[in-house]
C-alpha cells in the first residue's frame, strides 16, 4: 500500500537530489576545463597537453599529427600530449609539409604560417629588357622600381596590383640634379629604399666625387625633390622617417645624425654624435653603431623619437670588431639583438622612459654562439622570429617559444654566398647562382621556385598568388613569375 512520503522525507529527497544535481554540474565543468586547458586522460592518467592550431596558404589541407589524420582541414586545431611530434600537411598539386617539434605541456604553437609549394611550377615571362641594373620590390609587394641603366635617372614603375603586369618610365628632372648638363661629368644613380607606404623612392646620386640625395614620388613627378640642395648638406646615408616623403633622418658627413624635414627646409640639432652607421625600425626607433671617442672603442645603441638622449646599449668594442644590431617590438615587449663577434646577444623588456635612465630594464634573454663573425642580422616584419647569419651559417630564434635551428646556405660557382632575406613574417628567401630558394624561417621545407639572377629582388605579389623574380637570359632579363596558389 503507497504511502506519502512525509514532509521531512520529501525535504530530504530534494535535498540529495540537488546535491547530485550541484556535484554533475562541478564535474562537468571541471571535466570542461580541463579539456579547454589541455587535459586528456591517457593510460589510466590525466595529463595535460599542448594545442596545435594549424591553417596554410591555400587552405583546405589535410593534417596528420605523427601519422594520424586530424579531423578537418586547415584551418584546424589539435591537442596533444606534451613530447616530440611530428606534423604533416598535404594538398592536391602541392609539396608536402612536414615539422618536428617539442612540446610542452600547456603550450599553444601556431602552425598557420605555412605557404604551400606547387609541384609543378614552370615560369611565366611577364616583362622584357636587353639590360637591369637593378629590380627593388615596394613595401606590400605593390611595385617594382627597375632601373635599365646607373647613368641616366629614368626608372621603370611596374605595377604588380593584378594579374596582368604594366610598366610605365618615370624620369627624374634635370633641374633637380646637380651638373646634369655638364661635360665630362660621370653620373650614377642607385635606388637606396621605398619609404614605408610604398610611394616615394630614395635615389642616390653619384656625380664627379661628390655624392647628393633625390627623392622620388613614383605618383607625381612635380614632388621630386633633392634633399642634399634643398637643405644645403653634404650627407653620407639617409632614411625615410615616415610616409610623407618629405622627412628623413641623415647622417652627415661629420658622423651626427639629424631630422631633416625638405618641405619645412630645417635641420635638426645633433639626436647623436660619432655614428658610423644607423637602420631603423618603425620608422621611430633609430638602432646605431658609433665610436666612443674617449676610449677609441665602438658602440651600440638606440635613440627613439622624441628622446632627449640616446641610449647606448653595449660599449668597449675594439674597432676592428664587427658589431650589428636590431630591434623590435613583439607583444608589448621590445627586443634588441646585439651581434658583437661571433655571438649574438637578445635583450628584452622595455626601453628606457627617459634619457637620465640607463637600459636595465632591457634583460639578457639569450646569448647565441655562431662560428664565425655575423654578416647580417634582422627580425622578422611582425617581430617572432630573429635571423643572423655568419657567411654560410644562418640562425634563426623563435621568440614566443625560445627555440633556435640553425642551417647552411649555399654559394655560388664563384663562392659567393647571398644574405637571406624576408619573404613574409615567416620564410625566408636567397638566390644562389641561378635558383631562387625559398625555405620556413627555421631552414626547413626548402624548395627551387625558379631560376633567377643573383643581386635583383624578388617577393611574392600582394595577395600571394604569384612569386616574382629576374632572370638574365642570352637575350637580356625578364622579370618571371610562378603561380603558387593554383
């Protein structure tokens, strides 16, 4: 016979039913969690792991994480237990991809820079010239300024926004250029830089045995200028200092660095004295090498817009030392590489907030040893990865992970080894005797795209569906292409 459950009874049921009820829902939410973090339960224990987040160019690739397919295709993501692991990404028409790791536990490594290589890929003939002295590749990889002959200011404006490649000439006055119409004088004229929107071109002109800087607006002829006569300065290296095209930071011939501004026709005071050489990085943070004259030693250092003072950085080299530097900024950090020798120093945290302040706050991150003396140093454009090179030795260091792979790249029949250069934020390229290679920043997954001319620039276009080179034949130059997005 039922009989009602009495009032205490009911309280107490509801009581255990919320309690279960509360210890499902902790459980599912830890087991949640966990999962989010990482967590996988793997031969009677749980044990975090690491994700992987894969994505490729052209997307739409299988992923195998040690021989196992990944379900989905690029753009995908994948956890897996902290270890070494091998990744492979495939697809139709393309050379594979492949990259073997360490992971940690609870890490997250981005595996979405990856540029498939088509395996068939024969080269397209785009322009045509009997002679180039130079090819120089615009920021964005809009434009290329070619350059048929060093003695005549006229310059070849390829445009590279569509498929279907023009050129027009663009030809810098004679009344901007000094002794232009006067006999027995040698004139030569070298691209120095695209200034960072991709408008203006800086050109340095060699006349007698002097030596005066011009500007060109690869839009309008009429906002040519010559910065040396304008400013009335005998200068012996110049850098656009932002996206106007009109002010510059030079270095004299006395070794002081100043803001130049051509339109407004002044010239700043001394930002730093005894420079031998500077780059800069952001348009607003000056890296430079320079002598200490008290103690006849070589210095480095950095001076950002603005400051009062620069900020030496590593002072006491002997003259004869080789020294390069480089900075950047990843992740609201700065970082600055400091190649003395045949070691490379990384420093990060943040500069100095005045000029009375010393550099501490920029920590030693990493010493790296080459085998012999840095012949380059860069970051990367977005500032993950550090590329330094010893002649035919090459390093590269991921700063997120703070791993480094080291490499070699070839020489030429003659033995001369080329510089690698940035393609994008993570490949790098080189043309060495007639093969453009293209490689990932750490050296791996490198492939011949084309035969091209050693000491002219290459680049992919905009929007990456075309890899651009130059390359002699008996015939002259032409300016190639390889399609990599099929």
């Amino acid at each position: 016979m039922y009989k009602k459950p009495s009032k205490q009874q009911l309280l107490l049921r509801r009581i255990a039913m919320s309690v279960v009820a509360s210890l499902l829902v902790v459980i599912t939410v830890t087991i949640t969690v966990l999962f989010m973090l990482g967590y996988r339960f793997d031969s009677g224990s749980i044990e975090q792991g690491a994700l992987l987040q894969f994505d490729s160019s052209p997307n739409g690739a299988d992923v195998w994480v040690d021989d196992k397919l990944v379900n989905g295709r690029t753009a995908t993501k994948q956890t897996v237990l902290s270890g070494q692991h091998t990744v492979t990404m495939a697809k139709n028409g393309y050379e594979e991809w492949t990259r073997t790791l360490n992971l940690a536990a609870g890490t997250l490594t981005w595996l979405d820079y990856i540029r498939f290589i088509p395996v068939d890929r024969p080269a397209e003939e785009v322009l045509t010239y009997e002679n180039l002295v130079r090819a120089t590749f615009s920021p964005e990889n809009r434009w290329v300024l070619a350059q048929e002959t060093a003695d005549q200011p006229v310059f070849q404006l390829i445009d590279l926004r569509s498929e279907t490649v023009t050129a027009s000439a663009l030809t810098i006055s004679q009344d901007l250029i000094t002794d232009a119409t006067t006999e027995g004088v040698a004139h030569t004229y070298a691209v120095k830089s695209w200034n960072s929107g991709g408008r203006y071109v800086l050109i340095k002109h060699s006349y007698g045995d002097k030596t005066e800087w011009l500007t060109l607006d690869t839009q309008d002829r009429a906002n040519d200028r010559n910065i040396t006569r304008s400013l009335s300065i005998d200068l012996q290296d110049v850098a656009f200092m932002g996206t106007n095209g009109t002010t510059f930071y030079g270095l004299a011939i006395d070794g002081t660095l100043r803001k130049l501004d051509v339109n407004a026709s002044t010239i700043s005071g001394a930002l730093i004295s005894q420079v031998q050489s500077f780059t800069l990085f952001d348009s607003s943070i000056i890296q430079y090498i320079g002598v200490d004259t008290a103690t006849n030693t070589k210095l480095v250092g950095v001076y950002r817009d603005g400051d009062s003072a620069p900020h030496v950085l590593r002072s006491g080299a002997a003259m004869d030392t080789p020294l390069a530097i480089a900075a950047t900024r990843y992740y609201s950090k700065d970082y600055v590489a400091i190649a003395e020798g045949a070691a490379v120093t990384i420093l990060r945290g943040s500069y100095p907030g005045s000029s009375d302040q010393d550099a501490s706050s920029l920590q030693e991150l990493s010493v790296l040893p080459l085998q012999g003396a840095v012949t380059s140093l860069s970051f990367s454009p977005e500032g993950d990865f550090m590329l330094v090179q010893s002649g035919a030795e090459y390093l590269s260091y991921e700063l997120e992970h703070l791993r480094a792979a080291t490499g070699t790249v070839s020489a030429d029949v003659n033995g001369t080894i080329e510089s690698l250069r940035w393609l994008d934020e993570a490949h790098l390229w080189s043309g060495i005797g007639e093969g453009l290679v293209m490689r990932d920043f750490n050296g791996i997954n490198a492939h011949q795209i084309m035969n091209v001319t050693p000491g002219f620039g290459a680049s992919l276009s905009q929007n990456g569906r075309f890899f651009y080179g130059i390359h002699r034949t008996d015939a002259g130059f032409v300016l190639q292409r390889v399609t990599m997005v099929l």
